[in-house]
C-alpha cells in the first residue's frame, strides 16, 4: 500500500509553504462580491476578479478584516469616496495570504486605498455621462421651458425623510400666503433598492404628468455614502427624458451626482428647492403688481384722453347745433312747401282726370246697354217663332213614343203606343 497523507496533513503542508514564502502584504485589485459582518465584528468579504472583454469570473477568493480595524477602515473609506462599502465597488487592498486547514486559503486585508475606489468611481460616473450624451438625452430635461408659476408639484421622497417635512412646511407655511399643491410619491432613498423605486414613482407621475407643473426628489440628510445609488445609468436615463422638468435636493455642498446632472434644476437640500419655488413664486407675483400697475395706468390714460376727447365733441357739437339746426329747420319748412303745393296740384289734376274718366264711363254704359236690350229683344222674337205652343195653335200636331219624339215612321212597329199633343189637348193611339 502505497505512503498517503490525511487531508489535514496536506493542508498542513500546504499552510507551511505559504506561511514560509508568502510572508509579505500585498496590494491587490479586486470588486467586492459579498460584504457581510459577523456578530463578532469581524467583516467577511468575497473578492473576484473579472476578465475586461465579457465580464466574466477569472479568479475569486475570501477575504476578512478584523473586527478591530473594519471600523475605522470602514468609516475612512466612505468619509473619503463618497461611496458605501458595499458589493458592486472595485478596490484595492492590502492583504497578507492565510490558509487554514479547516477554512483553507483566504485574504486578510490590513489597509484600504480609498483613491482607488475614487477613481473607479469618477472613472463609471463619466462612463455613463458619456453615455447619455452620446445617445443625445443628456441635455433633454435642462432643455425644458420652466412653467411661469410652478405650483402643482410632484415629490419623490421617504415619506419618513426629515427633508421632506422640512420641505412642505417651508411650501405650506410661508410668509407671502402662496399656495402649493405638493403630492408624495414614496420611493426608498437609500439602499440597493432606491433606483428601482425612484423609476416606479417616476412611471407613476408619468401616468398623469399634465397634472403637475414637476418633479422634485428629495432625500435630506443621510450618510454620503447613500448618494452612490444615484449615479445609476437607468435612473439617469429615465429622468433626463421625462415630461416634466425634474429639481433635485439630494446632495451635500461638495457633491453632485450623475442625477443631478440631468436634472432640470439640483440643489443642496430640500429646503433649497422650496426657497427656488418660492423664489419663482415671488418672481411671478412681483410681475403680475408690475403688469397690473401698467394696466392701471394704461387705462387711467385712456379714460383721460377718452375724456378730453369728449369734451371736444361735445363743444363741437353744441356750436354745429346752434347753426345746424335753424339752417336745418328752414330747409324742411321749405320742402314742405313744396310737398304741400306740389301735392295741392296732383290733386286738382287727378280729380280732372277722375271727372273725364266718369262722364266716359257713363256714355260707354249707356251705349252698352242700348245695344244689349235691341239683342234681348232681338232673341226674344226668334223663341216667340219656335214657341211649341204657337205651331200646335197654327194647327200642328207633336206625336211622341216613350216621351221621344216620333220623326220617322220607319222606327215605328205593330203594338207601339204613341201619344199626339194637339192645341187643346192629347191623342194616345196605338200602331197596327
């Protein structure tokens, strides 16, 4: 049977050639994977490093910083790059090489280079500037045209956030009695979670953005580090093309993040923002007294010049009254005049016309009515000669059948009654 080694024999061997060779620290380049602390206070950490051409895993190890250094390496690095120590950073750190027979081979980190960190930041903070304006939509929210009065405003905030009280109560309570209309959409400001929540508040308005004049995220307060969630290239992206003009008061004095950048407006804090829209609010104000001082006087003007213009009109109209009138009266008496004599003449000749029209009328009826008594007279003759009566007494006889009289006596046949009217009477006879 051949010599063999147990498995902590091997390890042994193998923490003895590493605690032999591999004596010195080291700086190393890596990107946090994992973060988490023990109850203990120890910091345990997975380090991985990736290949530049598809992003993936070429080497990984464990890491551990002490739990009497991890807090003031921790609190040194954030003070410094702004940033949390959290997965997703890239760093670079001291370490010395360990290796247990049970936990096997890890990294204890003694030191961190926070410029390091500070250049990978600033290093993906161009990046995906350079991204957005390389896809044109960098400048698109600066570029929209601010309403006259920004009245109607959408928020973004923890509805827990100190900014965000001392934010409304700025809008709700201030001296000059302006009235706002502010309405939360909660959204987590700080965490792995923020940029999702952000959108989805920013989706939401969006289902109704001609509702509000715009958007103010607001965060108040809070540790630095917290502002790294808002240099995410999604967040950025959808806030430099929406609808609405959006303001930040997000920041310290010495930061800006990629969010800011887009936005329409960044300030410093929340209260900031309020003093702008007050600011505007007063602006606008300031412009309606001016405007309505013009137009005050403007119309004190016209009323003046409307006026003295009447006045003139007035004394014009009484001195052409004063000729007018009499000159006017004179003419129409004599129209009348003329009217009445002309009018007197018409008369005398239509009653003239009237007159010879009457005697015509007379001789044309007279000669109408002779002539239609001579033709009366005339027909009364001709029915006098062809009186039946007359030819039955002139001893002619009418011979009638059926009461139709008889004129052929070819029409007539055996048996036919017939009836003759005579002068002074009537025959019936009977044809054989």
């Amino acid at each position: 049977m051949a010599e063999s080694l147990s498995l902590y024999e091997l390890n042994g061997i193998l923490r003895e050639m590493i605690e032999d060779n591999l004596t010195s620290t080291y700086w190393v380049r890596a990107e946090l994977s994992e973060v988490r602390t023990s109850q203990k206070g120890h910091c345990f950490l997975e380090l991985v490093d990736k290949g530049e051409a598809d992003d993936a895993i070429v080497a990984k190890a464990r890491g551990v910083i002490m739990r009497n250094i991890y807090p003031l390496l921790r609190l040194n690095f954030e003070e410094t790059t702004g940033q949390p120590f959290a997965a997703g950073i890239k760093v670079l750190l001291q370490v010395s090489v360990s290796f247990s027979e049970v936990y096997g081979y890890s990294l204890v980190i003694h030191d961190i280079d926070s410029s390091y960190t500070m250049g990978s930041i600033v290093r993906q903070r161009q990046a995906i500037w350079e991204r957005l304006q390389h896809e044109g939509v960098a400048e698109m929210n600066r570029m929209l045209e601010l309403p006259a009065v920004v009245q109607r405003i959408a928020v973004i905030s923890s509805p827990t956030a100190a900014g965000y009280e001392d934010f409304c109560r700025q809008l709700d309570n201030n001296n000059h009695g302006f009235r706002f209309f502010h309405q939360l959409f909660p959204a987590l400001m700080q965490g792995d979670e923020v940029e999702k929540s952000v959108i989805h508040a920013l989706d939401e308005i969006a289902g109704e953005w001609e509702s509000w004049d715009a958007v103010v995220i607001i965060r108040g307060g809070g540790a630095v580090s917290d502002l790294s969630c808002f240099d995410k290239y999604n967040l950025a992206n959808s806030c430099a093309q929406f609808p609405l003009p959006v303001f930040t008061g997000i920041g310290h004095e010495r930061d800006v993040c990629i969010l800011d950048m887009v936005a329409n407006r960044h300030f410093k804090t929340p209260t900031a923002v309020a003093s702008f829209l007050l600011d505007r609010m007063m602006e606008q104000a300031l412009r309606l007294n001016d405007l309505e001082a013009s137009l005050r006087e403007g119309v004190v003007n016209i009323v003046e010049n409307q006026k003295t213009l009447f006045r003139q009109f007035v004394q014009r109209l009484d001195m052409i009254s004063r000729t007018f009138i009499p000159n006017r009266k004179a003419g129409l008496e004599y129209i009348m005049e003329r009217i009445c004599s002309s009018t007197q003449h018409m008369l005398e000749i239509r009653s003239l016309r009237i007159s010879s029209c009457e005697n015509r009328f007379k001789s044309i009826l007279e000669q109408g009515m002779d002539k239609e008594n001579k033709h009366l007279q005339y027909l009364e003759s001709i029915l006098k000669a062809y009186d039946p009566q007359r030819i039955l007494n002139m001893g002619y006889s009418i011979t009638s059948k059926d009461g139709k009289t008889v004129r052929d006596v070819s029409l007539l046949k055996p048996g036919d009654v017939l009836v003759t009217q005579l002068k002074n009477g009537e025959v019936t006879s009977i044809v054989k």
